[in-house]
C-alpha cells in the first residue's frame, strides 16, 4: 500500500488544493495498460517487443514502478487496438501527469484540474463505495436530475451547468463497459423523498435508480428516516478499491472549501467503521426497490 502518497488538505501554498503524488497515478496508469493488454491477449514479451524492450520493463511499467515516455505508451495503444484519438489522448495525458514529478501540485490550481484527478482514480477503481446523505450518488443520476442538483447549488453559468451534466454522463459509461467496476452506494431515504426538479425530474430519476439497482455491479442500500444516517455521518465521502495490488484505498472527500484524498491506515479505518455502520442500518439491498415503489406510490 502507498502510505500518506497523497496531500491533503484545505490550506497551503497553492490555493489549498490537494496533489496526488505521481506514484499513485503511475500505477492507475500501469494498472489500465496491463487491462488492456490482457484483453487484448497479448503477451508480455509481444509488448515488450512493440516498444523495443523486455518483458521485465512490461512488468515494471505495469506495476508502475518507472515513468512512461510519450513513445512507448502510443506504441502499446497501438498494438493493444486503442486508435479512437480521445481515448488516446486521455492516456498520454495520464502518462504526462504521472511524470509530472515535483510540478504536480502546483498544476492543481483549478477545480477542473482537481475534478480530473478524481475521475482518473475513479476510472481505475474495481470497487466504489459511496454514502450520500442529501442528493443521490452523481453515479447513479439522471441528466435531468444532475441539472437540477447544480442549479440548485448554483455552480456557474448555464453554459458550464450543462458542460458538468456531459461531464457526468461520459463518468456513467464505467458502469455498462466489459470491465466495470462493482458500485455499491448507500443513499438517505429523505433524499428520494426531495424532488429536485420538479415532480417529473423526480419521478424519472426514482424510475432511473430502481432499474439501476438491478444490474449485478450495483447495489443500493436505503438507510431510514429514522435510523439516523447523518449521525453516522453528515459528509459524503466515496471509497475507492482498486485491483492493482500495489494501489491501496483512498477515500474521496468533497466539501465547501476544496476536496480531500485520504490515504493513511487510520483514516482508512475510520471511513471503513463509518460504512460498516451504515450498511448495518440501511435496509437490505433487495429491499430497494420496494421501498422506492412506494415512495413513487
């Protein structure tokens, strides 16, 4: 596990955002190449071939123990059969940042930039665990609701509104693709109960969740009005798992001031409490559906 590999915090130098250690994001990187190449079924000493080395440096990109020159990542994307552009460069980009050694944080000054860190760790995870207390899980909205969500928190202009819904929806996509991750969520009751948007929205995004909760990588947990999740917990956070053996948890949180990753075993260990106890007092996931049946009733 990589302990403390991540900066937190609120405060500091650059503005208070928070930098992820290119350690970290060599791994995802390397974890991402090695999905590919293995779905592709080519072997190790085939791609170490593709980029004029061994099998071994294969095994160390992949494990993320080195950095990635620009040459070899389009090589392997070339053999691997990743030709669509966008995907590319999406790749490159993640190679750049994990090269990115001394100049990382000062490169998070922005809340888009440190948006696309989240998602970049969120594209890698094979779990993702997430409690939401006020609203439903970003995961598992409709694009009818995300516009509602945002507007209501009055998060820029309509223009940028509507870019972070497209944003949202491309996020969706991990879910239906051949490697999706398991989603699991737990959600308040008194959130489905809110409609957002008007009764339309609300009814369509209750409609939305209910068949989500059926695909085998989701599960939905309910927690009761008077069961007291906030107690528990007043703040949603998200945990995400990651297949990668060398990639420990990380805990996602994101508040008023910025957002924060937590990466050390005691931090890990509280999270993992906090969701323990609100799995145990949420209602069964094969109860889901029943219960949104009756609100929508």
């Amino acid at each position: 596990m990589i302990e403390s590999s991540v900066v937190e915090g609120s405060s500091g130098d650059h503005g208070g955002e928070p930098g992820v250690d290119p350690r970290l994001l060599r791994v995802i990187l390397g974890a991402r190449l090695r999905r590919l190449r293995e779905a592709a079924g080519i072997s190790g000493d085939v791609a170490g071939n593709a980029i004029r080395a061994s099998h071994s440096k294969i095994s160390r990109m992949e494990a993320g123990r080195v950095g990635f020159r620009n040459r070899d990542v389009e090589d392997l994307l070339t053999v691997y059969g990743v030709s669509d552009p966008q995907r590319r460069g999406d790749y490159l980009d993640l190679a750049r940042r994990a090269n990115a050694a001394g100049h990382w944080q000062a490169e998070m000054g922005s809340p888009t930039q440190r948006w696309d860190t989240y998602f970049t760790l969120e594209d890698a995870a094979a779990l993702i665990r997430s409690y939401a207390p006020g609203v439903l899980p970003p995961l598992l909205q409709t694009a009818a609701y995300a516009q509602a969500v945002l507007a209501v928190a009055q998060q820029g202009s309509t223009l940028e509104l509507q870019r972070r819904v497209e944003v949202l929806i491309r996020r969706q996509r991990l879910l239906t693709r051949a490697d999706a991750p398991r989603l699991w969520v737990v959600i308040e009751e008194a959130a489905l109960r809110r409609p957002l948007g008007g009764t339309a929205v609300w009814r369509a995004q209750l409609e939305y969740l209910a068949r989500a909760a059926l695909r085998p990588n989701v599960t939905v947990q309910v927690v009761p009005d008077h069961r007291g999740g906030p107690a528990i917990s007043a703040v949603p956070f998200t945990m995400l798992r990651f297949g990668a053996a060398d990639l420990g948890d990380l805990v996602h949180l994101h508040h008023a001031t910025g957002t924060q990753f937590l990466d050390r075993r005691s931090d890990l260990d509280a999270y993992r409490e906090i969701w323990d106890r609100l799995s145990v007092v949420a209602g069964a996931p094969e109860q889901t559906i029943d219960r949104i049946a009756a609100i929508l009733g």
